[in-house]
C-alpha cells in the first residue's frame, strides 16, 4: 500500500451493479467504524438536484458529474468519506484509499432486483452489466489495483467478512499514514 495523502480519516468508494449491496455494506459500516460518512450519491444527486437533464427510459436524473464531483470535493478532501454510486469512472482517482467493487450472482441478484420492484427490462439491463463485469472494467481502468478490493456478496456472513476485511484494510492504511506523517515531521 503507498499513500500518497495527507488525510487523518479514509475515504471509500463502494461501487458495483445495483442490488449487489453497496448501502447495505456502506451503511453497516459507517456504524461500525467511529468517524466515516456514509452517502448514496444517487440519493444526493435528487436532494441537492444535481443534474440538467431528465432520463425518460428510465425516469431517472442524468446526473451532472461536474456538480456531482463540486458538490462532494470538500468533504473528499477532509477525508473519512463512504461513497456509495454504481458508476465510478468520473471521480478523480485522488479522492479514494479504498475502492470496494462488490458482485452478486445472477440468481440472487435477480431475486433482489425483482424484489426491489423494477420492471424485467431494468432487471435484465443490470443482469447484463454483472455478467459483462462492467462495474470491474471501469473500476480496473480508473483505479489502481492496488486498492481495488472486488468481495462477493450474496449472503449474510460474507457481509460480515467483508466488513471484517475492510476494517483490517482499514487499520493498515491508519498505521502507514501515521508512519508517513512521522517521517514527515522527522524530515
Ligand atoms: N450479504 C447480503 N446477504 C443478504 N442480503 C443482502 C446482502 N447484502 C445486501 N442484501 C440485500 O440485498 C438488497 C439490495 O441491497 P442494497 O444494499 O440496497 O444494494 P445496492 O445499494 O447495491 O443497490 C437489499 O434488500 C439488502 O438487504
């Protein structure tokens, strides 16, 4: 792992097909460790009306990436942020420590969505994306592997390993930013 910030709290990207659990993990563990955000960008994108342009197809925003990026840059650079979006190539590298892709079989994925409400069409559309590792392509071209943590999660108890395994990351990341921030104050 190499640092390359100054920031004392982590920032986190959780990113992935809808339904594979991004606001359940994101949610989970902003509760767990003392001092991380959690946001659903698509949530602020219709609060804070980021956008110009209505998807009829799918009756959602076009969301406006320049003022989705303005509108979080003072928070991302405190540090200590959990993003939460299904699509991540447009945010600047800088922001992340951690980018956590999570996957969902098609079975259960399917179940979740279909539970969830969304028409077949939508259903079959996000299907499509995790089959095609469309999520792990534009994470895999934006991020460095490195700090790309791809986790499984279809049940329960890989929920808790995955946040298990976050917070050791998590821990790892604190230590080396303590050390480089010793070093610095030697030099
Ligand atoms: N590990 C898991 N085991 C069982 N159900 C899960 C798990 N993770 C998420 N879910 C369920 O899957 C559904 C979709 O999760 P959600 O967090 O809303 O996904 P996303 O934010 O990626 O759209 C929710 O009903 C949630 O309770």
């Amino acid at each position: 792992m190499e640092i390359e910030n100054n920031r004392q709290k982590p920032n986190i990207l959780i990113t992935g097909t809808p339904g594979v659990g991004k606001s359940t993990l994101g949610k989970l563990l902003s509760e767990h460790i003392d001092g991380l955000q959690y946001v659903d960008v698509g949530l602020l994108i219709n609060q804070k009306k980021l956008y110009k342009e209505w998807n009829q197809e799918f009756n959602v925003p076009e969301f406006d990436q320049d003022m989705v990026c303005d509108e979080l840059e003072n928070a991302m650079q405190t540090g200590g942020m959990i993003i939460d979006f299904h699509t991540s190539s447009f945010f600047p590298e800088r922001w992340f420590d951690l980018v956590v892709l999570l996957r969902t079989n098609n079975t259960v994925l399917y179940d979740r969505l279909k539970a969830r409400g969304y028409e077949d069409k939508k259903i079959t559309e996000n299907i499509e994306c995790e089959i095609l590792d469309v999520s792990k392509d534009e994470v895999e071209s934006s991020y460095k592997q490195n700090i790309i943590m791809e986790l499984n999660n279809e049940e329960v108890p890989q929920l808790e390993q995955n946040i298990l395994q976050i917070i050791e990351y998590l821990k790892q990341w604190k230590q080396m930013q303590l050390q480089k921030q010793q070093q610095q104050q030697i030099q």
